[in-house]
C-alpha cells in the first residue's frame, strides 16, 4: 500500500496530465479582445520571440484607436453615402446596393457590422505577417487613410451635387 506522500505524487502528476489534454489556455479568444484588450487587463504585452507571428493580451492604445476611428469614418460613410443617394447618386458597390433595397437599416447594420468584424480579425492580427510583405497594424493605419480620402471625395461630391 502506498504511504501518503506517494499517493499525493500520484494524484499531483495524474491532475498534472489531465492539465495537458486540456485546450492550451494560452490561445487567442474573443474573451481576449474584449477582458484583457479593451480593458487593459491583459498580461502578454510583447512577443517572446522575435520573427514569428504571436498573440498579444494587451493592444497599443494607439492602435485601438486607430480602429476607433475607421469604425466612426465609416459610419460618416454610411451617412453621407445615403445623402449622396438621395441626391440623385448611385450605389457602386452592388452588394450594398442589393442591402439598400431591402432597407436603409440593414445596409447601415451590414456595413458597421463588417467593419467592426474586419477591425477586431485586424487588431487581434496586428503582429501577424500578412502575405509575407506586411502587418496587421499597418493594414489598419492604412485602411484609416483610406477611410479619410473617402470621405473627402463624398465631401466633394455633396459639393458638386449641390
């Protein structure tokens, strides 16, 4: 019969393995995103080694910021995209168009909801190589001036249309 410390060693290791089957709790979640990245909470704040692509628990503020900011350029879009249509301007963009045609709602829905969908895969992948030529981060802040020339050609456009 085994003494009590070797009965303790046993059920130790045999808990120890059973920790192991389980799912590697190190792995990136939208609990992530919204405990640790948007609240601050998270401890992973830099890579443990450098050239490989990795998950953080903490986001630059900056960056949030950032995807903030294409999040509300795009609700301007959505608005002056309608004002645009209301003057007598077309939809490109054939999906949306189809959305329009069912509702004003589901097209402003639609588009905010792709967008935030878009941001938060961009921020999560911030530290990712993306087609081996760029990274998440700079997608974003690139998507931001993007978001900025589009809003100033619709200026223009209200401009011209008046």
């Amino acid at each position: 019969m085994p003494s009590g410390n070797t009965a303790t060693a046993l059920n130790s290791q045999s808990r120890a393995e059973e920790r192991r089957d389980q799912l590697d709790r190190r792995r990136h979640s939208w609990r992530t995103v919204t405990y640790c990245g948007l609240h601050g909470r998270g401890r992973r704040r830099h890579a443990r080694r450098e050239g490989h692509n990795y998950y953080l628990d903490w986001y630059d503020p900056r960056l949030v910021m950032t995807g903030l900011g294409i999040v509300l350029l795009s609700c301007l879009d959505a608005l002056l995209t309608l004002t645009l249509l209301n003057r007598g301007a077309y939809e490109a963009n054939q999906f949306m168009a189809q959305l329009m045609e069912i509702g004003i709602g589901t097209f402003v829905a639609t588009k905010i909801a792709i967008t935030c969908i878009g941001i938060l895969f961009l921020l999560m992948h911030s530290h990712f190589r993306i087609l081996k030529v760029t990274s998440g981060k700079q997608v974003l802040k690139l998507l931001l001036s993007v978001y900025g020339v589009l809003i100033l050609y619709e200026a223009v456009l209200l401009g011209v249309m008046e």
